[in-house]
C-alpha cells in the first residue's frame, strides 16, 4: 500500500501560483504527510500545437492516477478574468472517470490562486474553483479566522483559500502573511486527510 499524500496541483505561467503550491507542500509536510506536487500542459488554440512530456521548468505534469490516489488535493490557479486558467479546467474536464466512479469521494480538498489587482477576482476564482471539486464529492477546506495572517494581511489571503496579489507587472513576491497561510491551508489537508484515513 503506497503511503498517503497530498496533491498539490496548479498551473502557473509566470511563476506566482507556483510559489504558493511549494509553500502549501511544506504545510503538508510539517504535519508529517508526503506533497506531491504536479501541474497541468499549458493549451492552445493551434489544435496541432503539443507540448514536451516534461515540462521545462517547475513541476511534472500530473496524470489522472496522481489525482485519483491521493489523500487530499490542493488546487491551484492563476485568475484568468475572474475564474481559474483553462489548462487547470481542461485537466478537470477530463476527470469523468474519476466522477463516474468516486474515486474523489470525501477527500479533503482546498484552493488558491493568484491575481494581479486587488479586487480583480480573488475570490470569484476560489469559489469557481470549488464547484467541480464538490461535484466530485470532495470535502471543501478553506481557512478559518484562528489564522491570524487572515485579519493581519493587507494583500492577499482569504477564508476561501490562500491568494496572493502579484501587482500590475505580475512581479510582487509572497510576502509573510500570504506564505503563512499557504502553509496553513498545507497542514491543514494533511490534518484531515490523516483523520479522514483513520
Ligand atoms: C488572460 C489573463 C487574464 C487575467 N485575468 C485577471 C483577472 O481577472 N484579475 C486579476 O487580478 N488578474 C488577472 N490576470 C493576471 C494574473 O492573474 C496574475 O498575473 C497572476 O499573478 C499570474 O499567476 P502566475 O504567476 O502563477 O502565472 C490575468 C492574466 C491573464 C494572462
């Protein structure tokens, strides 16, 4: 029997939601779970256009088998006008095997993101995020008020989820608070995925 892990799974192009999946991994792993982190190809509309098996920077691509095996799930995007990116929903879309058969049933699952304004769609993505997450049955985990980078941020940070206000260049690092709560939504996955297994 392989041992639990949580999968960290995001799409990033310039870099930010990255970040943040490799801050949710040392979460994970300070609660004493294995991070398994992978993204997704990027898509085009060129229907010939393909892309390398292995990614040339950043994390392996995920396959199905990744996500139909963990223990808990951490989803990430960018916010592409207000929702998550269409690499991260055209990995989701081909998840109806995995509906058709609950494999993702009662599996603790939560999500972040990346924007580069303030007001510009934090939470309309993290929301979005969730619905075919809990079309998959999966238990949603936000972020609850006993985190105090919630109330002390002054960029990003939400009880839906992590985020992270990367600025008008796309350019802003994490700052303390955001990194803090990525750890926080980490740890807590692995804390419930570890209960749930029980
Ligand atoms: C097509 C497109 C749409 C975007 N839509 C939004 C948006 O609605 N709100 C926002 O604040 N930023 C928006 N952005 C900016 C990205 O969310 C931001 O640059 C983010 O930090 C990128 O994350 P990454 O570094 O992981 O790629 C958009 C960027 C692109 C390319």
């Amino acid at each position: 029997m392989p041992s639990p892990y949580i999968l960290v799974l995001y799409y990033s192009r310039h870099g930010a939601t990255a970040e943040m999946a490799r801050h949710i991994a040392k979460g994970v792993e300070r609660a004493g779970l294995e991070a398994k982190i992978r993204t997704v190809p990027a898509v085009s509309t060129q229907v010939e256009a393909v892309t390398p098996a292995v990614p040339e920077q950043g994390a392996v691509y995920a396959t199905y088998d990744d996500l139909k095996n963990c223990a808990g799930l951490a989803l990430g995007s960018p916010t592409r006008f207000g929702n998550m990116a269409a690499p991260m929903k055209y990995f989701l879309d081909g998840t109806i095997n995995l509906w058709l058969t609950g494999e993702l049933v009662n599996k603790p699952a939560g999500v972040f993101t990346s924007t580069s304004s303030l007001h510009g769609g934090q939470e309309s993505t993290l929301l979005s995020m969730m619905l075919p997450l809990m079309h998959h049955g999966m238990l949603i985990c936000g972020l609850p008020y006993s985190e105090a980078a919630l109330t002390q941020t002054q960029a990003g940070g939400t009880p839906y989820g992590p985020s992270h206000l990367a600025g008008p260049n796309s350019d802003r690092a994490l700052d303390e608070y955001e990194i803090q709560l990525c750890v926080a939504l980490g740890k807590r996955l692995a804390e419930f995925a570890k209960k749930l297994e029980q």
